[in-house]
C-alpha cells in the first residue's frame, strides 16, 4: 500500500510530506525532496531536522504545526537549496492511525505564478486610479474653458451664425458640460473616498494584505522577517480602514521582532458566524501601554503621541462592528486575535485568491 501511495504521489506537482509525532519526517514525495540539496535528499526522510542546513523560512515551514480544526490554510514563502523563493499555500490535516499514534500530513501547492500576477495587479491598480485622479484634474480645466469659449461665440453680437451653426455649438456646448460635470463627480467621489469610511460588500482581504506587503516590503527585507498569510476572505468592510489595521498591526510587530529567525504568521477561521483572524509573533511581548491604546477607543480631543496607530486600529475594528484583543497568556510573542460579525453580503474566498 505505501508502494502504491508513493508511485502515485511521486509524479504529483504538489509538495507533499508527512511528520510522526516525534517530529521526524516520515514520507516526502519528489517535490518535496527536491526542496534540498541533492546531498541531502537522503537523509531527510527519518532522519533529523537541521534547522542550521537549511534557511528559516524552510525550517518553519517545515516546523510549523496548524491546528487541523481550524481550516485555516498558510500562503508563505519558501526558498529551497537553489536559493529560489517559492509561495506555496500550505494544508496541514492530522491522521489518526491508530490509538495513541498521529501523523501530520502536509500538502504545499506552489503558487508562485499567481502571486506574481496579483501583486502585479496591485501596483497596476494603484498606477491606474493614480492616472485617473490625475487626467480628471487636468482634463476639467480646458473642457471647462472651451465650454466658456462657445458660449462667448454665441453671446458676441458681432458672429455671423447660421441656425445650423447655433445648433451644433449648443450641441459641443452640451457634451462638453456633461464631461465637466462628470469629471466634477469623480474628483468629488474620490476626494469623499479619502475623507470617509464606507462598508463595501466585496472587500478582498487577500488584496488588502497584498498592499500591506508591499508597502512594509522594504521593512520585512532590512530585519529579515518572515511574514507567512493565511488565505483570507471577502468581506463587507472598509478596505482603506482595514489596510491602516494590519499596516498598524505588523508594521508594530517589526519594531518588536526577534533578533533571530524573526517571524510572524496571520491566521484566518471562520468560527460561529464571525471572521477571526489572529496576528503572531515570535518578537518581544508587548508594552502594557501598547495593550492599554490597542484596546481602548480614542478620546476626541487626545493628542496625538505614542500609541496613536494601535489606537486608530481600535477604531477600525470597532468600526467594522468587530473587537481587537492581546493574549496575555501567549508565550515567547504576541498574539493579537480580531474578530469582525460576517455580514450576508460578503462572498466566500475563492480557492485561487492569495495574499
């Protein structure tokens, strides 16, 4: 039977591996093997895991236990012998086979081309609603000047006009202030996109941490952190808002990061009717000043100091109906959970979204 599971596992793409409760690595098909040095590959199977031959984001790959329960699946970065980073999402389910015995079974689907595309999505649309807000500014000014121009013509008791003439200004006329006013509109929509939070019932939060990825990227680089994502939802909520939580939250968690193998992971379940997700770190704990701005509301009229930005993620929270809380039980880190109510509006996660 193993013979049979490992001829038809072999050819599969997928990287597939399974760990015995002591750790040690029982099975690993061709893929996952070819994750290693050549040298190395036969040792792997059975025997100990050193975490000094290969690089961390490997190691934790490799030691990172999810609760089964859970059903929440990781999206992280793997670099394997050769040096190639990877973007794997991660399955890991607990086998039973038998009293007392339990095997861990994982299976990484290789993600990389669609990470890629999706981070190229991004930067494509913040360059294309930059364009937008640009060309409406600058294309409001001469369209509303030509609209002047005709009507100085028609008004000039010195212009010779046909009826026909008349008609076709007043129909430039026309289209040119209907372009005015809807340039106006999107100038005024953004401008109010800016200046106030609105609840969209498809927020991607896959997107949403694709943007903070990016603009912490330099960040995540210099302190060598590791950030490992779940595959989130879409959800009904404010994405300017939720983008500042998460910016806030990780951005927080870098100046705390440990000082060797610096990692944090974002986990996501839905439990009970509410989106739950949970920030972790393997950092230093947080300051009981931190807590105390993370979860209070902010006063109006507070000045603006320490803690402003855990406290704004308080509000954003809130905002989403939601509640925002530090573990104080969590050992060698932090652990933040958030929970948000999910609204009928949103839409399940598609099995291709990433983060």
């Amino acid at each position: 039977m193993h013979e049979l599971f490992g001829s038809v596992l072999d050819h599969v793409s997928d990287i597939i591996f399974a760990r015995g409760s002591d750790g040690r690595i029982l099975y690993g098909n061709q893929a996952f093997l070819q994750l290693f040095a050549p040298t190395r590959q036969e040792g792997i199977i059975g025997g100990e895991q050193r975490d000094d031959l290969i690089s961390a984001d490997l190691a934790f790959f490799l030691a990172d236990d999810v609760a089964p329960a859970s059903e929440a699946d990781l999206v992280q970065g793997i670099t394997d012998w050769a040096g190639r980073l990877r973007t794997v999402r991660v399955r890991r389910r607990t086998l039973e086979m038998r009293p007392g015995e339990r095997l861990i079974l994982t299976i990484a689907t290789d993600m990389s081309e669609l990470f890629a595309c999706e981070q190229a999505l991004v930067g494509v649309a913040g360059r294309l609603r930059e364009w937008a807000s640009v060309a409406s500014h600058d294309l409001r000014s001469p369209i509303g000047s030509y609209v002047t121009a005709i009507s100085m013509i028609q008004n000039d008791p010195e212009s010779a006009l046909s009826a026909q003439s008349r008609q076709y200004l007043e129909l430039i006329s026309d289209s040119a202030s209907n372009v005015v006013q809807q340039l106006s509109a999107m100038i005024q929509r953004e401008r109010g996109n800016r200046q106030k939070d609105e609840i969209a019932p498809d927020c991607d939060m896959n997107l949403v941490l694709a943007e903070v990825r990016a603009c912490l990227a330099p960040l995540l680089a210099q302190g060598g952190v590791i950030l490992d994502v779940a595959r989130l939802p879409t959800v009904s909520g404010d994405r300017a808002a939720l983008r500042r939580l998460f910016l806030n939250l990780i951005e927080y968690g870098l100046r705390r990061r440990a000082r060797e193998c610096p990692r944090m992971v974002l986990r996501y379940a839905r439990l009970a009717g509410e989106h739950r997700f949970t920030l972790e770190d393997n950092g230093r704990a947080m300051a009981p000043e931190a807590r105390d701005a993370l979860v209070r509301p902010l006063r109006d009229g507070e000045p603006i100091g320490a803690g402003i930005g855990l406290a704004e993620c308080q509000r954003a929270v809130a905002r989403h109906g939601g509640s925002i809380a530090v573990d104080p039980l969590s050992a060698g880190g932090c652990r933040i959970e958030i929970r948000m109510p999910v609204l009928a509006a949103a839409r399940e996660p598609s099995v291709s979204q990433v983060a």
